[in-house]
C-alpha cells in the first residue's frame, strides 16, 4: 500500500466491531455428598406405619332379661287382697288419713284393697265387714259395679263427718282415680256415727264374695264367732299406726313411720310390678287358694246399706 492510501484509509471511519453475546452461565455443579464413615453407622429409615386394623364389630347388645313374673296370689281370681287397715288412728293432725283437714278417730278409719292378679276383676258385690259379719247398723260396705285392673288399688274410708277430695265413690256409685290418694279408686262409707267404727283393741275385717263366701279375714285380738277360712291372719293390735302388707304374698305388718306419718291409703308400692305386666288374656284362673265356703254356719251378710 501506498503512504497515500493508507492516509485515506486512515481518513475513513473504522466500522463499529460487532458484540459478541455473553455466553450463557452455567449453574454450579453441586458439591458431592462426602461417603459416610465407614465406622459411622448409618440410621436406619423408619419402617413405614402398619395399616390401622379395623374397628372390632360392636358385639350386638344382649336383651335385657324381662321381669320376673310376680308370685302367685294368695288368693283365687277373681277376689281381691287387702292390704292395708287403718283402726288406730294416730293422735294429732298426723292421724288426717282422709286429708280433710281434720283428723277424726272415727272418719279417718280406712281399708285398703288391691287387684292381686294380671287381668281386670269385678267388685260389684263383694263386701268388707268387722267382727260384726254384716249386722244392722254395724260397719259394712259393699261394692257398687267397679272393674279393678292389676295392681289398682282401692280405699275405703268409715267417712263419719268427713268431706274426703274428690272423687270419692260410695255404696251406689264408682269414681275414678283420685290423685290426692295416688290414683286410688277411693270411696266413703258414709257412717252416720261414731258408734260405726272399727275396734283398736278387738276386731277383724272380713272380705266376702257377692255369693256369700269368705275370702279373707284379718283379725287382731280376742275375737270369737269368726267363720273359717284358709287366709285368715291374726294381727297383734297396734296403736298410732296401720297394718300393711309389706309385700304382694307378705303378712299384714305395723307400718313404718314415713316423715311422721305411720299410714299410706291408695300407695301400696308393691302393687306397681302388677301394673307393669302385660295383662294375661282367656278365661284361664290364676293359681290361689280358693274363697271358703261356709256350709250351714252363717248366713252370707246382707247385700245393702247394712247400718
């Protein structure tokens, strides 16, 4: 080249250079697990947890055991029981058995009666008396048309001078259950006086069939003239308190003083178990000993007032 053209190659602008793209940056490596010493044991992984087992199927609940059926009666279908005679009557505004305001030796006198058996009985007819067996002017009541379920109790009250809570039923007519009294049927003899009443020292009460049979009698004292029957109980004689039967089958017992009060007419708690069996059906008897008959030895108490 000439010294010329080099000055006009000089004189010419040189050309930009072209940039050359950075190359792409490469991620580090990453730096190599260092081996285990082979003197450091190495932890074992965890096994992988067991699947859970099943639940055990709940073992299906046993019935539970049904009641045991109560004892026979003591007496035959279709008579009732007693179960509770108030004579005595306690002294005091604790000696109200009626729950008429006032206590009356005579008014607050009461028998209790009960359905023993599993199915309905009739009372129409049959009939409560003391040693007296029904004479005129004595103390006697008879039943008007009534059906007793199991377990039902009734009250009978002498009544003399006394305005018992309704509903009461009397000699001609039932009522329903009074709540005053537990839901006890309960009725009044109406007696017109004092004289009417049940002896605390000597007496009996007498059940009878509306035919004139003996089913029942229960006495305390020195009492004579009594017919013959197969449940009869003779009763020491209590003051200030009732004879109650402590169980369906048990005896006539004193009863047992209760926030002060030595009586219960219409609660005879053992009569429930009754309720809460399933009402026997056909024409079938329950076991019992049978009502006495009294062949040729009294005549049966007249059917009536008998006062």
């Amino acid at each position: 080249m000439t010294f010329g053209a080099m000055n006009a190659a000089a004189d010419e602008p040189a050309a930009p250079a072209k940039s050359t793209p950075p190359a792409p940056s490469t991620p580090a490596a990453a730096e190599p697990t260092p081996a285990p010493d082979s003197n450091t044991p190495v932890p074992a992984s965890p096994a992988p947890a067991p699947d859970a087992a099943p639940a055990p199927a709940a073992a299906p609940s046993a019935a539970e055991p049904a009641p045991a059926p109560p004892p026979p009666p003591l007496v035959a279908f279709p008579h009732p029981l007693i179960s509770e005679v108030l004579a005595a009557v306690p002294t005091g505004s604790a000696g109200d058995a009626n729950k008429d305001g006032t206590r009356d030796a005579t008014g607050d006198e009461f028998v209790e009666i009960f359905n023993p058996h599993d199915k309905p009985i009739e009372l129409r007819g049959y009939r409560l008396t003391d040693k007296s067996l029904g004479k005129s002017k004595a103390w006697s009541f008879t039943f008007p048309q009534m059906e007793l379920k199991p377990g039902e109790v009734c009250v009978v009250f002498n009544g003399c001078k006394a305005t018992i809570p309704a509903p009461v039923g009397d000699e001609s007519n039932a009522a329903g259950p009074n709540p005053k009294f537990d839901g006890a049927r309960v009725f009044t003899m109406n007696a017109p006086s004092t004289r009417i009443s049940l002896s605390n020292a000597t007496d009996s009460v007498v059940v009878w069939t509306p035919d004139g049979r003996v089913v029942e009698v229960v006495k305390w004292g020195k009492v004579e003239g009594l017919p013959a029957c197969s449940l009869t109980q003779e009763v020491s004689a209590v003051t200030d308190c009732s004879l109650q039967r402590d169980t369906l089958t048990g005896k006539l017992v004193a009863h047992r003083s209760e926030g002060g009060v030595s009586f219960s007419p219409g609660k005879f708690a053992p009569a429930a178990a009754l309720r809460s069996v399933k009402p026997a059906t056909g024409n079938g008897r329950t076991p019992g000993p049978a009502a006495d008959k009294q062949p040729g030895t009294r005549p049966s108490p007249k059917s009536g007032g008998g006062r």
